[in-house]
C-alpha cells in the first residue's frame, strides 16, 4: 500500500478532485464536509492542506502519523528543482476562500460585534495567504 493510500484510509468522505488529488474531512477539527485537500507530487511527496486552517503537524497527529509519512522512502531531489506550482484554479479557489473568511470577519464587525483571539488570527492568517498568492503570481 502506497504512502498516500494509507494516509487516505485514514481520512473520512475522501473524493477524488482532479489526477493525484482528493479533498476529505479534516481529522484535526469537528468536520462535516471536506476541507482537507490532499496531493501527491510526482517525485512522490504528500502535501495536505486544510482550508479551515489546522496545522499539517495537527493534521497527520491525528490520524497518528507524522510529518515524515508525508515524504517518499528514497526521495530524489534535482539541483535546481523548484517546489511544485499551484495551477491557476487552485490559487483563485484558495483566494476565493480566504476572502469569504474575510468577508465574514467583516460583517461581524459591521455588526457591532467583536473578533476573539482565535477570529483574528484566522483573518491574519487569509491576509497572509493572500500576500503570499500574490506575490507567486508575479514571479
């Protein structure tokens, strides 16, 4: 069984969303539909993200394993090699979504209410990410 195979027989509603990439219910926090997108590279790496923020460290802890089930046996690296690029869709649903976290900030705001701790560093953390999709864009 591959390393992504028994990572995946450890998620929950797992899906296929494209070659070589599932989305599935992120064990690290209470979840009722898919916010764990899962990829595996062609050199053989597995790279989770989950959308509602959870570290990947919390993520893989979780369903018991650690950050080094993520990486191939024997991994193979290129001099020169760049790290893998997102595709233009999957950089403009992250986007999407990190403004829906922003825009849902904002209305609370709006509303009179306040952010906690927790809210703001969510809304940081979409800031970030944002910033951080910009500027891969203009390499």
């Amino acid at each position: 069984m591959s390393k992504t195979d028994q990572l995946l027989s450890k998620l929950d509603k797992v899906k296929p969303n494209g070659k070589n990439k599932w989305l599935a219910c992120c064990p690290a926090h209470p979840d009722k539909s898919p916010s764990l997108a899962v990829k595996e590279t062609e050199d053989g790496k597995i790279l989770i993200h989950c959308f509602s923020g959870c570290h990947v460290i919390d993520v893989v802890g979780a369903i018991g394993l650690e950050l080094s089930d993520l990486m191939p046996d024997d991994p193979t690296y290129k001099k020169g090699s760049k790290p893998p690029a997102f595709n233009r869709y999957e950089m403009f649903d992250r986007i999407a979504y990190e403004a829906i976290i922003l825009s849902i900030a904002i209305r609370q705001l709006l509303s009179g209410k306040t952010l906690d701790a927790k809210d703001q560093e969510r809304v940081v953390l979409a800031e970030n990410t944002i910033n951080d999709i910009a500027r891969e864009c203009r390499r």
